[in-house]
C-alpha cells in the first residue's frame, strides 16, 4: 500500500515542502531510510542523520527544511505528526466481532455491539462489556466490572476485583486489575488480613503495561485519572490516586494511598511513598525514590551516580559518616573564626 | 444486612461506650463515615477526622473515646479489630464445591472433599489438595505439589516447579511458584545452565501478592515460612528463606540464597542481597539496597533523599569526590594543629 | 538410578583420585551430603565443609583435593562440571510430542517435527516452531512469530508481537514478549499513543525468567543475541539491544533503545537507563542506577550502602548541603592557604 506525501499531510495537518506526489509505503528512523519511506527529526541534533538518510519524505520542524534534500513535511510537533501518520499508514487491525466457543461467559454480562472475545477468555462474573471492545485470548474476569467502548484488553489480562474502565482503555499482557491490597493488621507480631472492599477505577484513554499490577482499594477506591499511561511491571498499590495525563515508566511503584498529581512523568523504576501527594507537573527521574510529598512542579531526583565500584565503595564508606564530616568542618571554621578575632 | 453495634462488639472483643442498640450497615473511612458506617481510628492524629465525621460508630482506643460523639467501640489494637469487624460484615463468598468442566486434571491429582477448581485450570502432575480449597480459572499446576487445606489460589496462578504449599495459603493472579532459579554456570564467557532440582517450602498462612515469582531451589529448598505476607510484584530466588511473620511490600527483590529473620519488614522496592543473612525483627525502608547481613533488628536505609535534580546533580558530583573531601578536611585538620604545636 | 564416579568423571571430563566404582546416586550441597551424593567445592573458602561433609564424591579443584577424604573429581571449573554432572544424572524429562486436544491453534502455523503442544495454547496467528520444541501449558502466541529448534516455553508465555525466537531457548511462565513499547508523543500535555512496529529477535540458547517483559521496537528491533541469560520479573523497553552472553538478575529494567554489549552482568534491580550504550565486559552491581554511557570494562556501582536509618538520616541532610560543604572546604583551604603566604 503506497500513500502521497500530499495525503498525508493532509491528515496530519502539514506544510509539504517539495514534491506532493512522492509515495510513501513505509516508516523508518532516519538512520534506516530507504526509498519510500517516511521518517522525521525533532531537533538540529539530527541534522547529520537528516543529509544521510535516504528517506523519501521526512516530517521536521520549520528551522529543519533547510537540511532536507528530499520533501518535507513541516510541523510544529513532529513526534506527534509522527504518530499520527504512522496510524494512518498502518491502520489497526479491523475487529472481527464474535466470542470464541471456547470462551465461558457468564449468563450475568452484558455485552455491547461488535465485541470480539477471544479464546479461552473466563468471565464469571456480572460484567459489563462496550461496543467495540476486545477481550483478548486467555483473559479472566472474576469481579463485577465495566468495560468502556473501544476497549483492547490485549490478552491474558486478570481483572479480579470490581473495576470500571473507561473507553479506548488499552490492558497488556499479564496486567491484573482489582487484586487485593497489602491490607493487614499486626496481633502480637501475626499478620492479620485486612479485607479490601474498594474498586479499581480507570478512566478514558488510558493505557496500562504488561504485568504491571493495580490492587482494588481497601476501603475507597483506586483511581487512575483519564489518559494515564502506565509502562510494563508497575505497581499500584490500594487507595493509590493518579491525576490525569500522567506518565510512568516501568517497574514504578507506588505505596498505598500515594496520591500523583496530573501532568506528571514518573521515571523508569522509581518508587512513591505511601500516604505522600505530588503536585501536578512533576516529573521525577529514574529509580528515585520519593519519601516526602511534593508541593510544587520541578524535576525530582534522589541516589547517586554510578562509579567504578572502587572509588565508589571508598566514597560510600565516607557516606556512612557525611554528617561528622561536616561537623568537623564547622570546627575547623569556628577555630580560624575565633584565630581571626 | 445490618448488624448491631453490640454484635459486632461482642465478635471483636471490645466495649461499647454509648447505645449498643446502633445499627452498622457498611465500613468506611471517617472521612467518607455515613449513617450506618463504622469506622476506625488509631491515634490522636485523627482526632480532627473522629470529631467531623458521620460514621454511626467507631473502633477507637480508650483515650479517644472523649473524642467521639457517635457509639464507640474500644479497643487496644483498632486496626485489627476492625479488620475483624470487617471480616464479620462481609464475610467471604461460600465456596461452591466442584470442578469446571473445562478443567483439565491428571488422572494422578488427588483433590480432598468440598475444593472448588475453576475454569480452565490445568493440572498435569501429581498434586494434593486439601479440603475447601479453591483453584481458581486458569491456573496451571506441572509439577508435583501439595496444597494444603484452606487453600486460595485466586486465579492464573502457575506452579511449575515441585512445591508444597501449607494451609489458608492465598495466591493471588499472575504469581509464579517454583519456576527454576537464575543457576549458571560459566564456560570460558558463555553461560550453562545448572539444573535446578529443589523445591519451593510454603508455610500456613501465607499470602503471595500478584505477579510475585518465588523460585525453586537448585539443591536445597526455597522455604517460606508460616504467615509470611508478600505484596504483588516480589521476587524471592532460588534457596531463600523467609522466616515466619516477616511481611515484605511489593516489587522488592531477594536474591539467591539470602536468608531473611523472623517478624521482619521490608520495604518496597528494596533489594537483599544474595548469601546474606538478616535477623529477627529487622525492618527495611523502601528502595533499600541490603548488600551485607544484618546482626541486629532496627530500621535500616540507604540511599538519598529527593531533591530538586539541579540541586541533587552538583550533590551527585561532590559524591564521586567524597573520599578526596574528607581527605581534604583531614589535612585541613593536621595543618592546624601542627599550627598550634 | 545409580552411576559410578567413572562414568561421571567420563561425561564431565575430570580426572578421578580415588575410588572409580564409588556408586553416586545424587546431588547435594556439601553441607548436606550424604552416602551416594555427588557435591562440589569452588575454593578454599569450602575447607571446612569439604573435610566435614558426608557427600560420597565431591568434584574440586586440584588444590583442594588433599582435603578430600572421599574419592574427588578434579576439575578447572567445578560449577561447569558440576551442572554438567546433574543434567546427567538428572536428564531432562523427555519430551512426549503432540497436541493438546483443547490447543486451539491456527491452520496458518507450520509445526514441525517431535513438537509438544500442552493444554489450552492458543496460536492464532502465522507461527513456525521448530522441531523438539514445547509449547507449554497455557502459551498464547498472537502475532507472526519463529520459534526455533528445541525451544521450551515452560507454561503461560505470551508473545503478542512479531518475533523471532533461535534454538534452545527456554521461556519461564508469565514472561511478555512483543508487548507495544511506551512510546508516546504528546499534545499539549495529552499523550498520543505512537504504534509500535518493530520486532523482537532473540538469539539461540536466550533463557527469559518468569514475568520477564520485552517490548517489540518502535520502528527497528528489540534483539536478544545468543546465549544471553535474563533472570525473572526483568523489564526490556522497545528497541534495546543486549550483546551476547551477557546475564541480567532479577527485577532489573533496560530502559528504551538502550545498548548493553556482550559478556556484560547486570545485578538485581538495576536500572540502565534509556539511548545510552555500555561496553562489552560491564558489571553492573545490584540496584545500580546507569545514566550515562560506560565505555570501559570494568565493575560500576551507584547509591550508598545501608546505616541504621537514624543515621542514615542525619548523612542524608548532609548529602542535600554536599555541595555547599565542598565549597566551604575549599574556602578553608584558600584561607589557610593565603596565611602562609
């Protein structure tokens, strides 16, 4: 399937710089353009990859269009512009509607119009699926639960306590939805269960990694706002609220009752206290941890960075007494102080 | 359902000051406490909350009772015996008896009185389970194991390495029990695999979180020990042991063959290392690295605190030079007492 | 099942100092050796257990064997010989070829010869297995996919985007290749969802732990090369590249497009984060965060080790004014500097 650069430019809203006829039939990185594919650059760092690449149409921002030899598609925003065409050139797969013999739905669903459940697929629960949505292969449902229109549960996603996700939410493989909360009680050093009684709520647009976990709340609910996306291998504990358009890398953990605000970006392995609030807008780096709340937006970060283990092994040790250190150095200025006086 | 205050009392063990007579319909937090809900408090802290709330009755320790408007119910310990109480007015689902047709089950399985397996279950080894135990759908069990009574394996659970698993154990969807630890071999740069031959141990009482891996032993077992709670995301490899009542939080890591104490907590996201030993009663913060054994209980931390990152990047620098500072102070500190001398 | 020594020391290509007829009947630790055990001791740090063991063999190397009371096996690299003494003496459980009557598996795959096919797979899109290769129990393969000779995808593995798996790889349960890449473009503030196109190749004789996830690549390949070693719960974002032969403990996380050479090990929890690139030879230590490129062989490590946290405390408000007691050290030191002059 080949597409002009005038269509679409047309459907990503861009200034062509160039020939509009020339045909597209794929995407590819700068680095690895070939004839007829479409690439793009965000920044002058790409400026060199932007003279070698064999590309046939890239998408630049203005301050770029001088360095393309080949025709350009000018945008503000390249990324997106990106994404857009990428999802116009590739169209997801059409839905094939129906249920699987195999799959054992409970007599309690309600299922919409044009929904395909796949293979294997368990729900055995009152269970309330939109119109257009997929339930993939191997996907169980054991939890009252809502289910918006144009939903993708990829396959083998758990959904296990009540839960109410909204439309065009994306679940990956392994992800589990509604598990209980670490909720226990201490008697006399045993463990005692707290039962968890909260839902899981999830709203629109929101997209959530393979294996990571979202635990139904102990007594209120867990909220993950609109546009949420989450990466693989999270955890979100009980209570845990996360504000609209926030993003998180994977292998973060959130602690109970953590609230994030909206706007946010949380890094790659990062862990969130239980019981703090992050203020919209804040961003915190890779495998930080935070232990207190946040009032104001701003990049965030705690550890240190790496070294040969050597040097670092005498540093850390220097670590262990940082705050002798620096009481003896308030002596040191107190005697030169008193010297001068 | 209702329940009176004095029913409720009397299961909990705890006194009632005001009308006994007060009907409880539901549980919910004081902030969101309604007619008819009972809530809890632990400590002064939520005395703004006690005074506000519209919670009918509420579980407090005694020197709070002056603080509560509404019936109160004492107690020593009110986390726990509101769990309690919670236990009472949502008791758990009956199990219903019998195995899914769609279960698959070897003919060598043998399945005690009143156990429920779900849909889609696979069970192709010798496997024991106990009474009133529940397999729930999609489970897979390919290696000999004992299920001890009680058990509640919630759904998706796999256990493919030889494993025994005590009474009331629960596993929740996604965890992976006795899959083969992380054993190498080199050969001059290439990697063989060691065969791994143990088995996992699992106590009573035990709950395994969501997507937790518990690996087999490679001679020994892995062993967990009674009332053990695991939060989702954990990974515990090959000859681990957990003493009895430690309660570890989600995504934390344990390496091979560390052995934790008893009644200890750790932290989420904190990392032991391998062939380390840690004692009875020690708790560690979250994201904590624990690379050398513990002697003694206390609370344990490394890491740095957040901070703005420009601010925590000079920070980071001055780290890489740590040993050359103090170093530095030390000279300071002779040339002026050489000076004095 | 019993072997003697002789044939052990046959297979393992050891020489034999004492007694060849010596009957091994299994494995253990030194520690709990006992008549017709087979053991092994790495260095002198095992002394004490050498001359204390009950083991009937022990495989060492040459410098322990006058330590050794029952007949040695003499071995350059004991733990090589030894796992190749317990996959003889514990040869793998042969494989018993078909399919499942309940695998639902699509007529566009091509299964080769001597292939398994366990219980509730579902393969429903153009697949080729090679021969002697398991798909276990509960496996469900959704996109285009190869997957070569001798594979064993233990049980629940997912593979939900194109991919290409060599031979001899062995997939533990829960693990999620082919799973979309975070990849994300936003619209003044709003993320937009970029399709993910690319792959995931993985070399021969990969290993991929229990809840492991890899991403398929944005627009080129996620890739996995030979003999590579991935322990569980490990995050693989879209477009990394792991080199050869190198090992990754648990719950470590690959951030997007990262670059990891050959020979590397990167311990548990580890953080690499994302566009950068590390050098054949790496070590990466537990819980390290790696944020920038490593260009050297060597062993690197970040964070600070662990105090009892009431310290820790007081050394990390100290860490927060790091760099303004370095400044204040130098102050000193120009002082005293300009007095002597």
């Amino acid at each position: 399937m080949a597409y002009s650069v005038r269509d679409i430019a047309r459907v990503i809203g861009a200034d062509i710089v160039g020939d509009g006829d020339v045909k597209i039939t794929h995407v590819t990185d700068l680095d690895n353009g070939t004839v007829g594919s479409l690439s793009f650059a965000i920044s002058r760092q790409y400026v060199k990859s932007l003279q070698a690449t064999q590309a046939s149409a890239v998408i630049v921002p203005a301050d770029l269009v001088a360095h393309c030899e080949m025709v350009a598609l000018v945008s503000d925003n390249p990324s997106l512009s990106f994404a857009r065409a990428v999802r116009y050139i590739y169209p997801a797969d059409e839905l094939i509607p129906g249920i699987h013999p195999s799959a054992i739905i409970s007599d309690e669903c309600e299922v919409a119009n044009n929904v395909a459940i796949g293979p294997n697929v368990v729900i055995n629960a009152k269970c309330t699926i939109g119109d257009n949505s997929v339930i993939g292969p191997g996907c169980i449902i054991t939890a009252p639960c809502f289910i918006g229109a144009y939903a993708n549960l990829i396959a083998r996603v758990s959904i296990v306590g009540p839960a109410s996700l909204g439309e065009r939410v994306i679940v990956h493989p392994g992800a589990v939805i509604g598990s209980d909360g670490f909720g226990l009680a201490n008697d006399r050093g045993v463990w005692e269960k707290i039962p968890q009684l909260g839902r899981v709520v999830i709203g629109n647009d929101v997209e959530i990694g393979a294996n990571t976990t979202i635990d139904r709340g102990a007594l209120q609910d867990t909220v993950i706002d609109d546009g949420v996306k989450l990466d693989n291998q999270i955890q979100v504990a009980h209570n845990v609220k996360i504000g609209a358009h926030t993003a998180i890398a994977g292998c973060a953990g959130i602690a109970g009752s953590a609230k994030i605000g909206k706007y946010c970006g949380i890094g790659g392995g990062a862990g969130i206290q239980g019981h703090i609030e992050i203020a919209d807008g804040v961003q915190v780096t890779g495998m930080t941890k935070i232990s207190q709340s946040i009032q104001h937006s701003g990049v965030y970060t705690s550890g240190t960075a790496a070294q040969d283990n050597k040097t670092w092994l005498r540093n850390a040790l220097r670590f262990k007494e940082l705050d002798r250190i620096a009481r003896r150095l308030q002596d040191l200025e107190k005697r030169l102080a008193n010297k001068k006086g």
